[in-house]
C-alpha cells in the first residue's frame, strides 16, 4: 500500500493513495503505522481520495540513528505532506499521537481541516504508561535488550493496546517495523522523545480550531482513560465525544466498523 516516497529534511516517508472523490486523510499514532487502517481505508476509498502515510520514524518510514521523531516534528511532517498532495481543506481522520499530530498541524502550522475526527488521541496531558515512563528513564538499555526480550515486551505492549485478543498474523504486523537492529532502536528512540510539552504547547489554543472537530474512544480504552476525552471535547467548541463499547485503545482493531460508519456520518454532515 506504500507506492511512493516523500523526503521531509532528506527523509524517506512513505506513503499512499487509494479511490477517488473528495481527499481524506489517515494519521496513524505510536506505536502503529497506516497498516492501522487497513480494514478501514478500502471501505471509505469508494467515495473518497484516502491518503495515508507513516510517520518519520514509524513503519516502512525512514529509521535512523539520531533522527528526531517527536511530537514536535511529526506536524511539520503533515504539513508538508498536505503541501505535496496539494490539499487545501482535507477531512482527517488521527488516531492517538495522529490526534497530537493533527492538532498541532491544524494550530500551529495553520493547515486547513474540512473536518477533523479523533480517536482515542494524545492531546491532554497527563499521558504516557508506567512502560513509557520506565523508557524514558532507560532508553539505552533497552535498545541494547536480547532480541528475543525485546519481542516479548512489544507483543505484550502492542497487544495492551486492544480490548480483543489480537490474531497472532495482526501482532507480528505491527510489531515487525519494530524489530531487528534498526527497528529495535527506533522503537525506543520514539519512546525516548515522547514530551507532554509538545501537547501542553497547544492545550490553551484548543478553543480556537477552526473545524468541526468529533472525538471517537474506546469505553474499555487502558492506555488513555474515556475521561480525558471529555476533558478535551470540553475545551473544543462543538465537539462531541462518542464512546464505542467493548473497544480499547486500538479502536480499529477492536471496532473498525464504528469507525467507518462514525466517520462516513460525520464527514457527510459537514
């Protein structure tokens, strides 16, 4: 699904199209890649131009040593993506860091949205598991961890993330990115560079989107509580929150046809 290559500061970022009609963007979150919607993506593409693409840093993207991968690029990423496919006002669609992502593209770097609908995103602190919190603190020994530990602690990470138990086939996908030397590294280099500033930065400017804005969570959610997304429809004028029962963190996964009935609703209405 990645036919093509973007370089953002001599970067490769890899990314793709499917369908026709109006443009609608797809922004993955971490520890993801777009394989997130894959069940998601043909079924919107029979109406729409879907874009989707892997953060720097994440899946089939560009991983290198001393590369910088944060909140505070992954915007600019964006917005230089909606630049090269000539998009002046996409719906979009962010999940998790996506969500931190979108926001900070649509605020800071003044990207115009049609429309712009959350699931389950990084936006208001405080965020960041115990596990992260522990990586922070020791980032070089767990690059440095056997192999066969480092799979171990991903599996069990990644699959945190759904409310279902996820098919062996979906885990190794998600995982694969992750492993050998390169991916190893990349994987908690991101961790590494994960700091509540990036989204503390945009946190006051929250009432001043300029796009309808719905925000989707999964109820049973263990990495971000339900509550934070009430927090942040709160503080987003006309936002609603929507809470999809027995679906985690990893809606997609979990629910992947509440998304695509919930995003085909919403974006019909705008």
């Amino acid at each position: 699904m990645h036919a093509k290559t973007f370089l953002f500061d001599g970067q490769a970022v890899r990314w793709g199209r499917i369908g026709s009609g109006p443009p609608l963007v797809f922004v993955h979150g971490t520890p993801f890649s777009s394989h997130v919607w894959r069940r998601i993506a043909p079924l919107l593409a029979d109406s729409r131009s879907v874009y989707f693409f892997d953060l720097l840093g994440y899946g089939r993207s560009e991983m290198r040593e001393g590369q910088d991968v944060s909140l505070g690029v992954q915007n600019r990423v964006l917005a230089a993506l909606l630049r090269h496919w000539d998009l002046a006002s996409p719906d979009v669609v962010a999940h998790d860091f996506g969500g931190a992502t979108a926001l900070r593209c649509h605020l800071l770097d003044r990207a115009d949205y049609r429309s712009l609908t959350l699931i389950d995103p990084v936006a208001l602190r405080p965020w960041g598991s115990p596990f992260v919190q522990h990586v922070l603190a020791h980032e070089a020994a767990f690059a440095g961890l056997p192999a066969y530990i480092h799979k171990a602690i991903l599996d069990a990470y990644i699959a945190g993330a759904a409310f279902r138990p996820l098919p062996r086939s979906d885990l190794d996908a998600y995982a694969g990115p992750w492993t050998g030397p390169v991916g190893q590294a990349g994987f908690y280099r991101q961790i590494a560079q994960m700091d509540q500033r990036h989204t503390d930065e945009i946190a006051e400017l929250l009432p001043a989107m300029r796009t309808r804005v719905s925000i989707l969570w999964g109820r049973e959610d263990a990495w971000i509580p339900p509550q934070r997304g009430e927090q942040l429809a709160a503080l987003i004028p006309g936002a609603q929150l929507h809470l999809v029962p027995e679906a985690g963190h990893l809606v997609q996964e979990d629910a992947p046809e509440a998304v695509v009935a919930h995003v085909l609703r919403f974006i019909a209405a705008g």
